[in-house]
C-alpha cells in the first residue's frame, strides 16, 4: 500500500523552527521590550519589488509551508538556551511563552504575482511579528523562486508530463520543498520520496547507469551486460517499466531493450546527447521494433528553453533537475518583509522612495471577460479600486490565519489549479520565455492622506 | 550564557533521512536484489566533472554532515510504509535491516578539489552503497557551491571580516547548512540561530529598519524616531552595538547614531546606496564626531566582485546575503556520483568517454617548496604518482568512515583552516575573480591494463 496522504508541509514536520531566524530578531525584540514598543500593533507585508530578470510573472508558493510551521515556532529549552546568551530576562520570559497569536492574510498559494504584489501580510504586536521574518522569507523565497520556473516550464512543455529530479542538485532538505513546489506549477511528480511521504507529491523514476553497470562481467560484452540489467529491471518492476538505454550505445540500447521487454515496454529514457535528433532516431527505432506505444523519456540539463526547443520532437516526457530545484537562474525570489503600518500608521524606509509602500494593503486583480489579466492594483484594505466597463475584479487577498489558527485551505491540489488558471488567465505575452516585462502593469493606490 | 558547542552537521539532527532519497535507488535495489546483483563489491565516486563556468577552484563541503547523518540512514516504519507501495517483500526486509558498514574514503572537509578530484568514495555491497546518492549529492552539491563562493568573498575581502546573512534567500534549512558552509570558508560568523546551535557557527546582528519605524510617532519628526530607536538599541544593547542608519538620511542618522551613543559606538550600518562613496563621507563624518574607533558595515546585495571593488574603501566589515547563499551563480556544485568499480573491475558510462574514468582512485597533490600547488593527480589507490624533483606531494585520501563508524576528525574549525591553507596555496591567478580555467590541472592516472 502506497502511503500517499499529505502530510504536514511545515519545514520538517514536529520539529521547533523558531531557531531558524536571524539573530537581529532577537535583539530587536529585546530593545523593543525594553522600551515598551514591542506591543505596538504591527503590520509586515512580504512582497518582491522586482520579478527575476525577464521574468513576465511569479508563482506564489510557500504559503502552506509556512502556516503549517507556524505552531511549531515555539521557543524550546534548546532555543531558551542559545537565546540566554545574548538576551534579558524580560526577553527570555516573552520567548519562553511566546506563540503567533495574531493574523495573516494574503494570497492563496499558487496564485499568480507581480512586482509589489502583498503576497503575505502579517498582523499581530511588533514583538510576535518581528520574529517570522526570516522563517517566512525563507519558505517564500524558496518555494516561489522553484514553483516560478517550474511553471514556466510546464508552459514549455505544452502539456506533455514533467518529472522533477533534481533533489540532489539541492540542500537534501531544499529538495522535499522544491519537489512540492514544482509538483504545485503542474509537474507530473518528483524522484523525491519524502515529498510523497510529507506532501503526497507522486514518486516516480526507476533505473541509473549505475544499475546497468552493475551487470559487468568480465570476458561478456556490453551488450550482455546491459540485457542482464534490463531483464531484471523488468523482472523486478514489469515491462511497463522505463529502460534507461544510453549506457553504452543508444541504439544498441533500445534494441536490447525491446528483445528483453519485448513490444509493451512502457519506456525508453535518454540522458544524454543532442536529446532532439536522438528522440527522433530511437521513435522510428522503437517504431521499426513494433514498440509503437513505448514512450520517450528525455533528461539531461533541460531547462525550459531546452524543453520548448523539443516540442517538434517525438518525446513522450521530461526529466528536469537541476534547472528546477535552482530556479533556473533565480534560485530564490527576491521577497522582503517589511513593517508597512504601526499602531494604524503606514510607515515607510526613506518616504520619498517609491519602491516601498506604507499602510496595510489588499489587491485585486483586473481581467477581461475573456478571462484575460489586465491589471495587478495594490490598495488600502477596505477601498478597492473602481472597475473599469468591461472587466471584472477579483479580489485576491484571503484571511489565512486568524488569531493564530489557519483558516484557510491549505491542499496542495487546489493550489496546482489554481497555478493552471493563473497560466491560463495571462496574456500571450506573459507566456513568453524570452526577456520581457511582467505581463500586466502593477497599480499602487497609496493610502489617503491623513488629517 | 551561550551553548555555542558544535552539536551534530547531519540534516536535521536525531530525524530519520532514508527517504531523502530519490525513488530509482530503491527500484534499483530491488531489481538487483531479485537477480543477486545487489551484493556485488561496489565504489561509487562524488566528483566534478567541472567547476562552474571559469571558477578555478572548488571548496569540499558537506562531508562533516554526510557522516554524521550516516547513522540515521535507517528505514523507520513510517519509511517502510510508504516503500511498501513499490517494493517486494525481500526489499523490504533489507531495507528493515539497512545500515551502512562499508568504508568511506575521501577529501577531509574544506580540503580544495578540482574538476575529476574524488572527493568521496563509498565502498561496501552495491545495495548499501546506492540508496546514499541522493543524500550525499545533496549536501555536497549544496554547501560546496556555497563554501566556494563563499572562500572567493573571503579573498576579495582581504582579510577584512564578513558575515553571512542570507538565511531569508534559502529554503529555512538549507539556510543553517549554508551559514556552516560560510563559516568554513572563512566568514566570521552567520546572522543564523540554528547554526549557533546546531554547528557553533558564531551568531551576529543587531537590528532591520522595522525597528527604526516602529518608533515611528505622528507629529513628530523622523529624527526623533530613529533618535528613539537609536536610544532603546543602545539601552538594551550597549555602546558597542551596530545601529542601522540609512532609514531616512544616512548624514541625519550618523549624527543621530553618535549623538545617542557616543564616541564609544561600536559600529553603523550601511545597507543601500553607493556603498563606496557613502562610506568615505560616513569615516569622515564619524572622524569628525570624534567616533574614530566606531566601524562601518555594509550590506546590501554584495557579491566577491562588489567586495573586490570597496578594498580601497574605509568599510571594517562586509554583510553578504544572497549571493553566498545561492553559490554566487552557481547555485549547486555539479558534483556526482557514479559507480566506478564492481567486484574489482573498473567500470564507466560509454569507455570510450573521457569524462568518466573507472576504478577505485585516490589523489594526490603536488606543489613547489613555497607551497604553491601546480598539479592535483588522481590515481588508481596503492599506485601514486611519482613526484618530480623539486616538488612535494601530498596524498589527499583519508578514511573517513570504517565498517560504518566515522573515523575522521569532522571538526569544523580544522576544516576551517584547511580552507585557509588552501586558498594560500594556490597560484596567484587562481585567486583571480576573473573567470578562467581551473588553478591547477588534474592529470589522470587509468588503471593499469587489466590482463
């Protein structure tokens, strides 16, 4: 029995995470205690002021992880411990009692951002905000940066299936949340089993060269070699399985593949070489063998560039690694969390820099009714922009918690839709690989003026 | 007081890691188990084919936390069940049983390599040898990108202190793997509590400019707050603390930074703008004031070139976040790990490819009198090169694990100074930033003909 429930997505499941945080948190807590504004009633907001380089939009992912970790981000006498070199008592007595007792808002995961976008907004007293600040930008920057090129990838892909294996690419840790978020922009599955174990991501993958090479035996030829290891693959896991024929020579390999598994055999994968010519070669192969039904698996440092380039090609699916679990050349999303409003105030480093935005904010987002974005608008909570004839609004920002208990729906499913309405709902530029603009403007309503 | 005693390098310490861990390495096992393959005498090798485009040298890491996560490489039942899904019943009842009690030899720790340099080999039964793929790439791969970036910063910082504080850029563990890693190559501590207490990783930082604006007061002046928030740091912190003064007016809050704490003030922080320029003008400012001993940090999207750049500038010590926890763009190392030998016959991937050389291997390198390295050679074990007249030689294979007991030295601070003794032993040009080939080539020695 296949134990594929989802499990907890916090950072490791149980496990006290309040120790994964900056020291300054600490100490700024610590001054504020002291000088009484740590219970200032405080609003921090995470946002990215940028997309990556080119990039047309982001994926918002990391929301479920971080909600999830939140009741676990307790200071134990481990913590308790560390923290009493270089904090008061007033300080030690606030952590050792401390829990998020505040609210979150924010942006369903797997929702579509932009530049400015208030993916998350965090209310509570200074003091119990202060310290999310790196737990929450970690979990952000990370799963976004992953789900943000995963999902341009699935773009690539036009609809033919992409498995994430990249885990070793990454911090062992770093690869359980990449294969959630890539499973999340619409990957198939992920090679990650804790992924399944943890968030159900479906597990997939069968052989190494290793396995083939393990068949050597001196004074036999290649050939037997590798036919030793394809019969017990299929031994051991039927002829549906995948047969990796690249070893030694491809096309020896994909006949000793079919002679073994015979015409069923469920696929073929290549790892190497130029991925485009040699998928058509093996196809009119496995074809000449009858093996008409048996799939092309191709893998080998594709990123989404490599993987629209083969979309004239025979192959049946995709092996991602590196690419993915790296953020294909933004290996983390550039969010920040800032204090935007105390004690009612919108509050803002240096006023006259327009890259930051005080008060407490909401967003909406403009389509067409075809279902096509037009517009991200950034406004006060309580005064949506008006909207324009012809388009709809949607709101986008969602209670999440509510004095510290989740409220919203964390499933993994849901958010995997709603990543493939949001690639729906972009404009056909916005699904451009090359360079560009994000693919709708961002509209900052700042906050009336006060009296 | 503060428990800054190393604790375990492992993954997350004291939890199971089996599953960390991509699905093949189990189908493998199970097909080699069924054909009687499995327990055939296997090595397989972490190397780098290559260092990332125009590094010319790599910093080993991440061996510390591969061995000491070795022993909790067991399947508990909740791994069990979720094997159970694609496994026959002979895998299960091995991988019940598993624990690892081969041999281990490798680079110690902070140890320099080069493209080819076997920084790992893993010996025993190939079933025990496979399933560790995943986990031992996944922590090379990660913190060698970031000790080798984070060993060029060290250079081009010229002896000047740095502190890593790019935990918010990184998936929340892999932030803790990285403070470790940045502290091996050289950095002087982390702004990361979990690596305090995890690894000893000195842990720094003081305040963000949330503190600054949550003293934020309608009908008051800018000044005043950051004059306010000034006040309560020092008050909680001391004199000797950093105050963060570019929230408002970086000339307003050195004063404001001077006129609160004194000529005594331990340091300011700068972390936006022209960091060069603003920190000539803040030297002479402080001079001015009399702070002639109070320090300038900065921070603020600083890379090994941005570092290089501020050398002739009055900055006392560098805050580097993003790019050393993302390897500086090279986010993963690249390494891999391949099956090299079985039952004593080299093996690789296609014979007549050049990047993969069968056989069991150790390696050794060469310098001149002075220490400085001019050659890393990588031989069949027991067969050393010979060493030129004029020339040391220096075997860099030692055990580091027997019958499955670590028997290494894994301290982090003799790694530590092995970084040191490294970056000291290479060529002028290979401290280069510049990009270029690797400092030292690798010759490669084949095995003898076998008869």
């Amino acid at each position: 029995m296949t134990s594929s429930t989802s499990g907890p997505a916090g950072s490791v499941p149980g496990l006290p995470v309040a120790l994964l945080t900056d020291k300054y948190e600490l100490t700024m807590l610590a001054a504020a205690l002291r000088d009484g504004t740590a219970h200032r009633r405080a609003t921090f907001e995470v946002f990215a002021r940028r997309l990556p380089a080119g990039r047309r939009y982001g994926v918002t992912a990391g929301t479920a992880r971080l909600l999830e970790a939140l009741p676990h981000f307790r200071f134990d006498d481990a913590a308790l411990d560390l923290v009493s070199g270089f904090c008061d008592d007033e300080t030690m007595r606030y952590l050792a009692d401390y829990r998020f007792t505040g609210d979150v808002d924010g942006y369903p995961e797997g929702e579509l951002y932009f530049p400015g976008s208030p993916v998350l907004s965090v209310h509570g007293s200074f003091a119990e905000c202060v310290v999310l600040e790196t737990l929450a930008l970690s979990m952000f920057n990370f799963d976004s940066a992953v789900a943000s090129a995963a999902a341009r990838m699935v773009g690539a892909a036009g609809g033919r299936p992409l498995i994430e294996m990249g885990s070793r690419r990454a911090h062992e840790q770093a690869a359980v949340a990449a294969a959630r978020a890539a499973y999340l922009a619409g990957f198939t599955g992920s090679s990650n089993l804790e992924a399944q174990r943890r968030h159900g991501v479906p597990a997939l993958g069968t052989s190494a060269h290793a396995f083939t090479l393990l068949h050597t035996v001196e004074g036999q030829q290649q050939s037997d070699w590798e036919r030793a290891a394809f019969r017990a693959q299929v031994d051991a896991l039927g002829v549906e399985t995948t047969l990796l024929v690249d070893t030694y020579d491809i096309t020896a390999g994909v006949a000793n593949a079919v002679a073994v598994a015979g015409p069923q055999l469920g696929a073929v994968r290549i790892d190497s070489g130029d991925l485009g010519m040699l998928a058509g070669q093996v196809r009119e192969q496995l074809d000449d063998l009858g093996a008409t039904s048996t799939r092309i698996v191709v893998s080998g440092d594709l990123d989404e560039f490599a993987i629209a380039a083969l979309r004239a090609e025979p192959v049946d699916m995709y092996g991602v690694g590196t690419s993915v679990v790296t953020g294909s050349g933004a290996p983390t999303a550039g969010m920040v969390y800032k204090l935007v409003e105390v004690d009612g105030i919108p509050v803002e480093k240096r006023s006259s820099h327009k890259e930051s935005h005080g008060g407490r904010k909401h967003a909406t987002r403009l389509a067409k009714a075809s279902g096509t974005i037009v517009e991200e608008v950034v406004h006060p909570v309580g005064d949506p922009p008006q909207t324009p004839d012809g388009l709809t609004a949607r709101a986008l920002t969602v209670p999440l918690v509510r004095n510290g208990e989740p409220v919203a729906d964390l499933g993994l499913e849901a958010a995997r839709r709603r990543v493939a309405q949001g690639l729906r709902s972009l404009p056909w530029d916005g699904l451009k690989l090359s360079k560009g603009d994000p693919a709708v403007p961002t509209r900052m309503i700042s906050p009336a003026a006060r009296g």
